[in-house]
C-alpha cells in the first residue's frame, strides 16, 4: 500500500512575533508606532496644560468668567508667540540639519543671529536708545525679514550653483560671515553709553516680550506657508537625508532640493528671529530630543514631534521662571542651560545622535 505524502504546511511566525511585527514603513515595529503615538498624546497634553498655565495661574478672576477671559487674552498673545517661534524653530533645525546631513549644526551657523544683532548694534549706535523705536511696526518687520532672506539667498545662490559648488564651503562661509558681523557689533557696542548699551542688551537675548500683536498677522502666514512646504516634501528630505550619491541614484536633483529647503528655512528663521530675536540654542535642544523620541526616520513623524517638544519647552521655561520662582528673567538662559544637560546625557548615553 502506497504511502500518502503530504505537503508541509507553510511557515507562519509565532503569534507574539506577528503581532509586533511593523512592516516596512517608519516605524520598526508595531510596538514602536504605539509607542510614538503615546509619545505624542503626551506632548499634546503637556503643551495643553503650560499654555492654559500660563493664562490662568494668578488670574484673579473665576475660571470661565468674562473677567476671567479678558486678562486670559492679554496673555494670549505671548502664548501665541511661543507657539509660532517653537513651529519656525522646530521645522527649520530638524530640515536644516537633513539638508547638510549633520546633526550637530544648527540654522544659526549660516549668520541670521549675527545680522540680527548687527543691525539693533548698528541702530542704536548711529540713532541712539530711541532709534530702536525705528524698527518696530509691520513694514520695519517685514525689511528685516526680507534682508535675511536676501542675504541668505545670496549665499545659497552664489556658493551653491556653479560647477564646485557644495555645503561645506557655503557652511564656512557662513560662519566667517557671522563671525565678521558679532566683531563689529561687539566693537560698536563698546562705543555706546552705559544707558544706551542697556537698553540694547535688553533687545539682544531672545525673549517673547519683545514681539508685538501687530507682527502676528504678517509672521503666522509667512510661517504657515513655510512650514507646509516643508511638509509637503517630508518624502523628499526622507531620501535627501540618505546622501547626495543615493539621491542622485534614485533620480532626485539633490542640489535644486537642497537649495529649495534651505529657502524654506530661511523664511522661519527670520521670521522667528525678526519676531524675538536670537535663540540660538532652542532649535538644537528641540530638534536633538525630537530624533531622539520619535525614534523614526520619516519626517512626517518627526515634524510633529518637534513641535510640540518646542512648544513644550518654551512655555514649560516660562511656567516655571515666572509662576514658580517668581523671576522676571530671560528664558533663553535657562533653555541653553537645560539644553546643554540633555545634550551631554544623551551622548553620552546613547553614545550617538
């Protein structure tokens, strides 16, 4: 009698492995993507719960009151504030760093801090204390906007294009120029009175207070149109961040692409700091914990998280400085403190980036 032989039945992975297995895709692993998606709940609700802080803490008035909603819109607007800083700061540094494939350099390399203060420096030097006056209203916001721009504009375009054109040498190129503009702002600003020299000061470390209601109207367009483009091409930096060679490989004009993102992040680089000036360190600090959290490749990812981690730092700082140890003080000294710390046990505890 014949023997019957049957076909081994296929291969199935164990249900425990099926279960976390991802795909192909951003995240690794299903266990990941769930992961990210508590990450960002989290965030959500911590940004939620400083920006309600923020207007409700020491409001004398009922929650839910008419008096109640008029001192809570008086402080709107420095929450508004933050969140358009933390959104040009965030989506800037994260596609900045993908455009030069490093993540240790931030915007600020290429000289907008440095333009920033040359011309409050230069202001205050040749008009006096009340010449910064000069450079408050909508069209003395949008000529420095429009003067960062050009200017980076012109580097991209001259260092970019040509035949040995390439990032490290615009990269350079950008520090001697801002190293060039802080030597003459510092020279001038040893020159200046003690009078005028505080008042400057006061203007040259980044701080909410010094935007106005008038310049929202202006920058959260600007912003919003930025911030969407950048969106919109978040498969196209997934595949610039792989390297000028895979790009090109993969038919991707990586020089036009480069130059095209690097627009973008001049647009929310000035805008951010024409609107309160440097923060040089917040960028870095968000975007750094950004990879670090989302833990994904995919931009479309690590936009949001950015994000909310800059706007959760921010207002957080602000909480803190002025609801809990009753100091009137400039935040920005406390996000490079903070953001040098987790910088260093990042490092050194993950030993990458």
């Amino acid at each position: 009698m014949a023997e019957t032989v049957t076909a081994p039945a296929p291969l199935s992975p164990p249900p425990a492995a099926a279960r976390e297995r991802g795909g192909a895709g951003a995240f690794p692993t299903a266990r990941a993507r769930r992961r990210y998606w508590v990450l960002l709940a989290v965030l959500a609700l911590a940004s939620c719960g400083f920006a309600f802080g923020l207007l409700a803490w020491d409001n004398p008035m009922p929650v839910g009151s008419e008096g109640f909603w008029l001192i809570a819109e008086r402080r709107a607007t420095s929450v508004v504030v933050m969140a358009v800083v933390a959104f040009c700061q965030a989506m800037a540094t994260v596609s900045f760093q993908t455009a030069t494939n490093n993540r240790i350099i931030t915007p600020s390399i290429m000289g907008f801090e440095s333009l920033y203060v040359a011309v409050q420096t230069s202001t205050v030097y040749f008009l006096g204390a009340a010449g910064l006056l000069v450079l408050q209203g909508v069209p003395q916001f949008l000529l420095q906007v429009a003067l960062m721009v050009g200017v980076s504009l012109a580097l991209y375009g001259w260092l970019l294009s040509g035949r040995y054109g390439n990032l490290q040498v615009m990269l350079l190129v950008g520090i001697v120029i801002g190293g060039g503009l802080g030597s003459v702002s510092t020279f001038m600003q040893r020159l200046l009175s003690p009078s005028d020299f505080d008042v400057l000061s006061a203007r040259l470390f980044g701080s909410v207070t010094n935007a106005h209601a008038d310049y929202l109207p202006v920058a959260i367009p600007l912003c919003l149109a930025a911030g969407a483009a950048l969106w919109c091409s978040s498969r196209r930096l997934n595949v610039v961040a792989m390297g000028r060679d895979v790009s090109l490989n993969l038919g991707m004009r990586h020089r036009a692409e480069v130059m095209r993102t690097l627009f973008l992040v001049s647009v929310l680089m000035a805008v951010s700091t024409a609107l309160v000036g440097p923060m040089t360190f917040l960028g870095f600090l968000v975007a750094t914990l950004a990879y670090q959290l989302a833990d994904t490749h995919d931009h479309r990812h690590v936009f949001p998280v950015a994000v909310l981690t800059g706007f959760t730092v921010l207002t957080g700082s602000y909480f803190v400085l002025n609801h809990v140890f009753y100091a009137q003080g400039v935040v920005s000294i406390i996000i490079e403190l903070v953001g040098g710390s987790v910088f260093l046990y990042v490092i050194l505890r993950k030993g990458r980036l």
